[in-house]
C-alpha cells in the first residue's frame, strides 16, 4: 500500500490478544478512488505471495474495506471512516511492528 501513497499505515502484532488473526493492519486512502487502488495493490501483492483471501467486506465508496487473509487482517479507511472507528484503540496493548524504512 505504501507503493500507492496509503496514509498513517500501522501494523499491529495482535498474537495472543485476538483468537482471529495475528496481525492487524490499518491504513488511510484519501477518496473512494484511492481506497479502490490500495485494495486492488494489496490483492495483487498477496496473491504474488501465493496468499489467498479468506473474505473481503465493504465498498471503497463506504470508506471502509476489510481483507480477511486469516494471518492478517487489513482494514483501509478513508480519513473520516478511520476517525470515527478509531480502530487502534481496540488493538492499544498490542506491539505495533516497525516498517521498513523506503
């Protein structure tokens, strides 16, 4: 997603605090156009990685899509979506996990 300039993205290690995934990843796009193009790069790049999706919920034009990949869970928001949710304070005890430096 960074590739397609996603905003604030923040990956979250939430192994032994959720029963669903083990990571979490959260990311901002800045219209439903935007929203469209990073869910589209993260399903290219996961099926690159031969990593299928388990589901997907949500519309780009909703300001929200969620991609179940069972080991990760990736939410992409629009910046009033991602403020309203406020999604992170759900996942406040878990380590958040560096991203590499581009």
């Amino acid at each position: 997603m960074e590739a397609k300039q996603a905003d604030d993205i923040r990956v979250f290690d939430v192994r032994g605090i959720s029963s669903v995934t083990d990571f979490t990843v959260v990311a901002t796009g800045t219209s439903a156009p935007h929203l469209k193009a990073l869910v589209e790069e993260t399903k290219r790049r996961m099926k690159e990685l031969k990593v299928n999706c388990y589901r997907m919920s949500g519309e780009p034009d909703s300001g929200w899509v969620v991609a179940d990949y069972i080991d990760a869970v990736i939410h992409v928001f629009s910046v009033e979506a991602r403020a309203y949710y406020a999604i992170e304070k759900i996942w406040a005890t878990a380590k958040e996990v560096p991203l590499p430096q581009s």
